[in-house]
C-alpha cells in the first residue's frame, strides 16, 4: 500500500464541492494553495506559491497583510487564536497594538450560493484613542501550478499574473487553452499591483480609515473559471451578492447538514467528518459542473482523487445521505453512470476510465447495498427505475454470478479492498457483502431475473461452514479459504471480520464472532479497523478513543497510532465519510453510549 506521511504544518482547510482551500496556515492565515477539478484533465489542478507548498516550504499564493499608518504590522506578532464556525469555516483573532485584528475564510455553499469561489474577510477593530489609516491587503506569489491524480506534475508554462477589468488581478499560465484561471478582487475600491517575474507577484488592497471605538470590514473575493473571463465574471457574481449575504447563506446550509447524538463531544466528531467528507469526498468539475465521487482532495493522501467503487458508495456516500439526501441521490447516479459499466472492476479516474484493474466482490456488490439503503432512509424507491441505476444491478448481478464455485455457494475475488493479491480467492467479508448483495437482487430485478439470483441464506450457511477456524481449542473465523483446506487468519484491516453484524452475516451477540473480535488484538493501526470495530464487543471502548484521538488535525487519517495520530495517508474524506457514519450509526442505531 502506498503511503504519504501527514505534513507538519497542522493546515486549517476549507472548501466548497467546486474550491479546495486544503492549506491555510494557522501562524499567519496565507492561503498557500487552492484547487480545483477538472474533468477533462482527470485530474485536480492547483495553483501555489511554490512546488513544495504542502510543508509550507517557500511562498504563499495568497497573505494578508497589515499596515497601520504606513507602516508594516505582521498579524501574528501578539499570537494568533483560531475557531472553526458550524465545523468547517477557519476563524482567526489577533491583535496589534491597539487594533483587533479578525479574519475568516469560506468557500459559498448553498441555494444559489453554489459559487467557484472563496471568500477572505478581515475586520479591524480600533481600540485606542485615535483615527488609524490603516491598509488591508491579500498579497501573493504565483509560482507553481500542478495537475495530480496520484502524483503532481507541473505545467511547463508560463506562470502569468496580470491586471484585468474592475480592479481585478487574474492568474493563469501562458499557453492556450488554459484549463484554469483564478481572480482576486476586493469588495470596494482597490490599488491593484502586478510584477511579473518566473513567478508574478501581486496584491490587492484596500485603505480604509478606523476611527476610535469603531469596526470597519473588507472581503476579498477569489474565483475558479475554466479560463480568465469565466473567473473575472464569478468574481462581479460574488460582489452583487455581497460578502455578508454569501456567509449566512453558507452558515444556514452547514447547519442544515449537522447531526446531533445528545452528546457535544460526539457531535463534533460526526459533524467534522461528515463535512469533510462532503466537500472533500465529492467535487464539482470545474469544466463540465457535474458532481463526482473522489477518494479525497487534499494534496498529501498517496490516493490523491482516484477512487473505488466500495469507498464511494460504502464510505463517502452514507455520511453525505445523512445530511443531504438529494446530493446523495445525485451522487448514486453519478456513480453507476460513471463506473457501473464495470462494477468492481477496479480503481477509477474520476471520469470512469479505469486506473487500476482488480475484481473485488465488494465493489461488484457495493452497488447494490447502496441503492438499499438509500431506499430505506429516503423512501424513494423510484431510484431503482433510473436507467443507470437499473443496468449497474443487472451487470453487478452477472459479474457476481459469474464467480460462483460450482460446487458451494460462494463466490471468489481477484483483489481485496487495498488492490493486493488475495491470499484465497474466497473472503469472509466479501462472500457476507455478496449474500446481502443477493438479497437485494431478489427484491429489485425483474421476477424471471430474482428467481435465478442464489439464495442468501444459503451463503450465509456456507460461509460460517467453510469459515469456522479452530484456533487455541475455540471456534474462530478465518478471514479467507480456498474450499481445498488452507486458510488464512490475519483480519484484512479494510474488510475486517468485524464488519459482517452490519451485513447480516451474523448477530453481534453471536458467541464465534465474539471471540473473533476479541482475537483481532486492541492496538489500532487502521482506521477503517477501528470503525468496524463500534459494531463488536468493544465498541464503548472504541468510542471513547475516537473521542480522544487528534487524527489528521480532526479528520480521517488511512493509518493512525495506538493513540489515534495521524500516521500516514491523511485527510482521507471517503474514510472520514465512514467514521462519520459509524459513529452515527453507533449511537443511533446500537445505542453504544457516548
């Protein structure tokens, strides 16, 4: 499995399902890096101060910066205190001298809010006795732009800043045609300087008089386009709506988006992830505006925006049904007409093209267990009769049905839920995700179709037949067979023996099961492990450390320290996605206490 460790700089990120802002720095609150996605690029393309901008190593793309009477004031000389408002929009206080500095940064998000676009805004509060003039400004650098799917590769371009219209300053690169352009404007009246160089620099500001015991504002609106008018217009859009209208509107659809279990610690826990997963699991291509699953956004995950079908629609969209059923249907179509044409076939580009084939049972039969539930928690039963809907079940039907052994109902995979080579090509949690799979089938496709389908029980009778694993004189569950004697013990830490209660594969009470939990050992390296974990014996236990554990500055991390630390492969938002749920489904459903 490939890896990348977290970077060192606990980076404070925000978003919309258009803009990634994954790195603002909590010292001084420069945006050192924004991205978008672009689907003809199947890819995300970012634009940075400099090429190693994730360690917060040369130039930012954007600082605020402070002069007071001429002279030059950095923010975070007195210290600087951070907030995060409704779990998702980063907030500084700090002071200079007599002036209380106070700045935030969103990305709009709402009914007719839904812009390709951030919004920065500073106020400074004049405690003293006197009037100040006082210069606010976002200053920067423009001295990388990159393409990622995995890797991140530079545009050899030109970098180019340059003054357009109404005060705006636009970035791009050179050759024609560009993929992306990026503006900058204030919100009234503005000195706008451009110095070109291998890598432009430029601010925007804006001068202002603070009379004492007064507050005064500004906004500085920053906008995506697929090329430099695009991104100037999305800028003018901004400034009729106004920077106060576009932060209520974004607060009020947040909180529409908040769960509540009855605890606070465990609220911010759900609610942090689920966000998370909501702008960072799902994005908006700039090129085309349709909506597509994605492993994650943030620049340091080693699976940068590929994705599997179990992690879209197993991880990333039962967090974002919670709080937003129409997206979520949305997003179950977008992904059978993405990558139902081959249904656990593999990891996938964001347009569908595969990236890296692989037969999984559970991606094959994810399709399926989505389409269930999202049945049972929205009522909208009419999703089966959408065309992409209805041909996935169909094919994922065949393919399954196609890796039956001809002698036991159980059915055999290439790969496991990582992409490695399976030990035995029959699972324990891929035959349990196949027989509720089958289920399923039998209730949605046609009657002559559902009378072929193989009986579920009957897989489930086999599994715990060709499973069952004396080990130390007690009966435990081998997690992968071969039907011919040999088997193998080690839990998968992505399909872990854990999950199979959710599954109906067995009873959480259930004695085998039990003592296969408690012989997984208690020392947490995967994340994906710990969750499935809330549906075993320890999950009181599993809840109080997730509770503690600082994972990737809050969010999801692949694999953590005994003490929840972020190890490697963080701000993971299909896995956040699955912790949000699971702690939901913890509480609410278990009735595991807080």
């Amino acid at each position: 499995m490939n890896t990348t460790p977290p970077p060192q700089i606990p980076w404070q990120v925000t978003g919309n399902h258009w803009l990634a802002l994954p790195c603002i720095h909590p010292a001084d609150g420069a945006i050192w890096a924004a991205g978008v996605l672009h689907r003809g690029a199947r890819a995300a393309i970012e634009f940075a101060g400099g090429a190693e901008f994730v360690e917060g190593r040369g130039e930012p793309l954007l600082r605020p910066s402070l002069r007071v009477d001429g002279t030059l004031r950095e923010l975070a000389a007195e210290g600087i205190a951070w907030e995060r408002a409704v779990q998702w929009l980063p907030t500084f206080t700090c002071t200079s001298g007599s002036l209380v500095v106070r700045g935030s940064v969103f990305a709009p998000h709402g009914r007719d809010t839904d812009l390709s676009g951030a919004v920065y805004t500073i106020s400074v509060e004049n405690r003293g006795a006197e009037t100040v003039s006082i210069d606010i400004a976002l200053e920067g650098t423009l001295g990388h732009r990159q393409m990622r799917v995995r890797s991140a590769r530079p545009f050899p371009d030109t970098h180019r800043a340059s003054v357009g219209a109404n005060e705006v300053v636009v970035l791009e690169g050179t050759a024609l045609p560009g993929v992306v352009a990026f503006a900058l404007g204030a919100d009234g009246p503005a000195a706008v300087d451009v110095h070109d160089g291998e890598a432009p620099r430029f601010s925007v500001r804006r001068t202002l008089s603070v009379e004492r015991g007064t507050t005064r504002q500004v906004a500085f609106y920053l906008a995506a386009g697929p090329e430099r008018d695009g991104a100037e217009a999305t800028v003018a859009a901004m400034r009729r709506r106004g920077w106060r209208d576009l932060l209520a509107a974004t607060r009020e659809a947040l909180r529409a988006l908040e769960q509540v279990t009855g605890n606070d610690a465990i609220d911010r826990i759900v609610n942090r992830n689920l966000i998370f997963a909501y702008f960072y699991g799902c994005a908006r291509a700039l090129d085309d505006a349709h909506y597509y699953p994605v492993r994650t956004r943030v620049p340091w995950h080693a699976r940068g925006i590929t994705v599997r079908d179990w992690e879209a629609l197993m991880w990333t969209l039962p967090a974002v049904q919670l709080g937003d059923a129409p997206l979520a249907r949305e997003l179950l179509l977008r992904t059978c007409e993405l990558h139902g044409y081959a249904p656990g076939q593999g990891v996938h580009y964001v347009d569908g093209t595969l990236f890296e084939p692989g037969f999984s049972l559970e991606g094959a039969a994810a399709y399926a267990l989505a389409t269930d539930r999202y049945i049972r928690e929205t009522g909208d039963d009419q999703i089966v009769d959408e065309p992409a809907v209805a041909d996935t079940l169909y094919l994922s039907s065949d393919d399954i049905a196609a890796r039956r052994d001809e002698n036991v109902p159980l059915y055999s995979t290439e790969v496991t839920l990582s992409g490695a080579a399976v030990t035995h090509p029959f699972t324990l949690h891929g035959n349990a995700v196949v027989a509720q799979a089958l289920e399923v089938f039998r209730r949605t496709l046609d009657e002559e179709t559902a009378r072929e389908v193989q009986d579920p029980e009957a897989v489930r009778a086999a599994l715990l037949r060709h499973f069952a694993s004396e080990r130390d004189g007690k009966t435990g569950l081998a997690s992968a067979v071969d039907l011919k004697g040999a088997r193998a013990m080690e839990d998968d830490p992505l399909a872990s023996s854990l999950w199979l209660p959710l599954y109906e594969a067995v009873d959480r009470t259930d004695s085998t099961y039990r003592r296969t939990a408690r012989g997984l050992g208690a020392t947490p390296t995967s994340l994906a492990q710990q969750c499935a974990r809330l549906l075993g014996p320890d999950a009181p236990q599993v809840l109080q450390w997730l509770r503690r554990a600082p994972l990737d500055n809050g969010v999801a991390a692949e694999i953590v320290g005994p003490e929840g630390k972020a190890v490697a492969n963080g701000g993971d938002a299909s896995l956040s996605g699955l912790v949000a749920y699971m702690v939901w489904y913890a509480v609410h459903v278990l009735g595991v206490a807080p």
